[in-house]
C-alpha cells in the first residue's frame, strides 16, 4: 500500500515551453501533497505544500508564477513549469500524505520526474 | 545551465562491514526524524524513523540512534551488502510545520 507514482518519468522540452508533471496517489486519499526538487548531487528541496482543495503553500525563493500547483482532487496534484529554462533542468519528486492516518507527519514519495530543458 | 552542487560525502566500506552514517539536524524544535536511502534516478524510500521521546530504534540490520543533546543522528547498516549502495539522507519533522527538511545526504559504496 501508499504507493505514489509519478507522470512522466523524464521529459525533455524546448527553452519558453511549459511543462506539466503529475503525481498521483494509487491506493490511499491524499489531502496533502508535496513537491520537491532535487539538483545534481544534491539534497531535496521542499518547493511547495499543496493542500486539495486549497492555493498551494510555497517555500521562500519559490516562484508561484513559473511553479503552478493544483491540487484538485484526493489522489492528483499537478506542478507546471511555465516559460522552462534550462536552470529549470532538475529532478522532480512528489510526496503524499495519507489523511486516514495517525501519523501525520508520514510521507510517502514517488519515484520522481526527470526534467531536462534544452 | 549545469548547478554547482555540493560534493556529496562518502562512505565506502567493504560488504559485510557494518556501516555508519552521520546526520548533524539544525531545528531544537524537531521531533521526528526519518532516514531515507535514494538510488540513482529514483525516489527517496523509507528506511527507519525515530521519535525525539527515543534514543534508539532498530529495525532488520538498522539501526537510527538519536542523540538530542548535540542534534545528531546516526543509521547503523549492519552487514553491509552491495545493494545497499546508494545515497543516505536524514530528514527532520517539526510537528508544529508538518514539512520534513532534508540533511545533506551521504553516498555509501558498498564494495564486494
């Protein structure tokens, strides 16, 4: 059980395009999802907080402009790239919190998105 | 463009060594702490997790001990095996937050 997976795996586009990723939970209600990007070598870093339902949360630095959240239903949440720059370039990777359980600090994540901007 | 990014500490150790990975946290406040292992190309998994009321916590050939008083973390891997090769990360909780923050991650190379 608590598996999230995430749409697509890896994804190349054009410099100015706009890209979409998905991150779905499969077996569980997920009221809150979490978005994270990951450089090179290294470590996760928290982008947002996205609560179904609600506008999404995000950390200082992060543009809500150029990382558009949606978080519509219990299982998907949606991040969108606006205007990809090739900084943009990163790993992507989804978390979701199961509200059925006690532990609301369990996350689990997905296998993450490759992005690479040309 | 390329990031610069940090230059990830390494442990390597021989399979059948056991392991130790270190994980100074920053947040006093924190009260939950999880390690995670990364392969390449993948998603964090979840390994062990320790509540702050706990020293120490085992699982099957892990084990997380916490320290509180200097903020350190550690995972003992025993009987290290090739395909525990991967990144290692620690991650913080504060309840009143409700969002993990991540350590720096250190890189085991389990040789054969």
């Amino acid at each position: 059980g608590a598996v999230v997976s995430q749409h697509p795996s890896w994804v190349i586009c054009k410099s100015g395009t706009s890209v979409k990723i998905e991150c779905r939970s499969l077996d569980f209600q997920a009221t809150t999802m979490f978005w994270y990007r990951q450089f090179p070598k290294q470590s996760l870093m928290l982008m947002a907080t996205s609560n179904e339902g609600s506008k999404a949360t995000y950390e200082q630095g992060v543009e809500k402009d150029k990382f558009l959240i949606n978080h519509a239903s219990l299982t998907l949440s949606t991040l969108t790239v606006t205007s990809a720059h090739p900084e943009d370039s990163s790993f992507y990777i989804c978390s979701a919190r199961d509200q059925t359980r006690a532990l609301l600090y369990e996350q689990y994540f997905g296998p993450g998105t490759r992005l690479t901007v040309t | 463009g390329e990031s610069v990014g940090l230059h990830l500490p390494t442990l390597s150790v021989q399979e059948g060594d056991n392991s130790i990975i270190n994980c100074a946290y920053s947040n006093s406040a924190s009260d939950y702490f999880i390690w995670y292992k990364q392969e390449s190309g993948k998603g964090p998994q979840f390994i062990i997790d320790i509540r702050s009321n706990m020293d120490k916590r085992q699982g099957q050939r892990v084990t997380v001990l916490l320290n509180k008083t200097v903020k350190h973390l550690s995972l003992q891997i025993a009987a290290t095996q090739p395909g525990d090769s991967a990144v290692y990360f620690c991650a913080e909780n504060n309840t009143g937050f409700q969002k993990l923050v991540f350590g720096t991650g250190t890189r085991l190379l389990v040789s054969p």
